[in-house]
C-alpha cells in the first residue's frame, strides 16, 4: 500500500535540499525507498511509499532545510563569536606580557 505526505518548504532551501544536479534527493529516494517528487508551483515536496517510509523522508526533509538555515544564517554569528573570542585573547595576551614586563 501506498502512502503521500506533502512537506511544505521555503524556496531558499529547495536547492539545498535537491543538491547538485539531484544527488542529495536521489540518495534520499533510494535510502527511503520513496517516490520524492518537487511542486516548484506550491514549493512543497510529495513523498509516496509506506507510512514509515515516507516519514523518514520527511525528517530528513526537515533536517536538510534545518541545515541550509544554520549554515547560511548562524555562520555570521559563529564569526561574530568567533571574532570576539580572538580579540579577548589578543587582549589576555597583551595583559600577560605588560605584567611580565612591570614585575
């Protein structure tokens, strides 16, 4: 028996989740033995298989869509995080070497 879910996602991510020249849904197809096919209409996914089947299509649907906006929209805030931490160690170091320098 047949099952179909539809997964609503943000055209953003949509090449994302596709990969280059299909590979990352291909993979996906195969690995969950569904039927994925894109709606560039309604931006949605149609997934068809067995209802657990079809679920995991789904979640890792959801991931991949995750990740696309981790790594698109918090990498400038690990670099903010990350320039910071440079600049108080910079400084740590610099505090160092003057107490050094005064003893």
């Amino acid at each position: 028996m047949t099952d179909t879910i539809y997964v609503y996602i943000t055209k953003e991510s949509v090449g994302w989740i596709i990969g280059v020249k299909g590979f990352r849904i291909k993979n996906l197809k195969n690995d969950t033995h569904t039927d994925i096919t894109y709606n560039n209409t309604d931006n949605y996914f149609k997934i068809e298989g067995t209802i657990e089947d079809i679920h995991n299509a789904r979640i890792i649907i959801q991931d991949l869509e995750k990740s696309y906006y981790r790594k698109n929209y918090y990498t400038n805030l690990y670099n903010k995080q990350k320039i910071m931490n440079d600049t108080v160690l910079s400084l740590r170091r610099m505090l160092d070497r003057h107490s050094n320098i005064m003893e």
